[in-house]
C-alpha cells in the first residue's frame, strides 16, 4: 500500500484524529470555496469510517494470531503423538526404533 503524499497538513499516516484536528485554509471574502460547515461534517464523517475500520482490521488481526497460534498448537500435539506412536514398543512401552 501506497502512502499518499501532499504539500500540504495531510503530511504523514492518515488517523481518524488527524482528520479531526486538521484545519483547511479559508477562501478569501468574495472569493468561492466550500462550505467550512459541509467540509467540518465531511472530515467527521471520515474520521468516523476510518475509525470504523480501523478496529475492524484490528479485529481481524487478532482472530488471524488466535487461529496461527491454535494450529501451532494443534501441529504440535499432532507431532507429539505421532513421535510417541512411532516410539512406543509393544505393550505401550516405550523404546527406540532401530530402523530410524
């Protein structure tokens, strides 16, 4: 992923904070521009979603390390086992395999 670059106060990583914070230039008197009450509702609304998927990713990463660390688990009981099985004499002693 890309980080979009500017001249301008949108310099860094983008966070729902800084969209908050950030503060455009006002257009001189008599001169056209934006609505500083729609572009005000639009950087809240943004930082709102960008919040939002934020704790979404948030969410997904965690699940991802909680089912990598399960299937560590799982592959390392499932090799246990099967080391025990492979170790394991007659009559459930255990003794090394001259074959190996």
């Amino acid at each position: 992923m890309t980080v979009y670059r500017s001249r301008n106060s949108l310099r860094g990583p983008l966070t729902p904070d800084r969209i908050t914070a950030l503060l455009l230039p006002l257009t001189r008197v008599g001169r056209r521009g934006y609505r500083t009450g729609d572009v005000d509702a639009l950087l809240h609304r943004l930082a709102h979603e960008l919040r939002a998927r934020t704790r979404e990713r948030d969410r997904a990463l965690a699940e991802n390390q909680r089912i990598r660390n399960a299937l560590r688990s799982w592959q390392s009981d499932q090799a246990r086992a099967r080391h025990d099985a492979l170790t394991a004499g007659p009559g459930g002693t255990t003794e090394r395999r001259a074959d190996r």
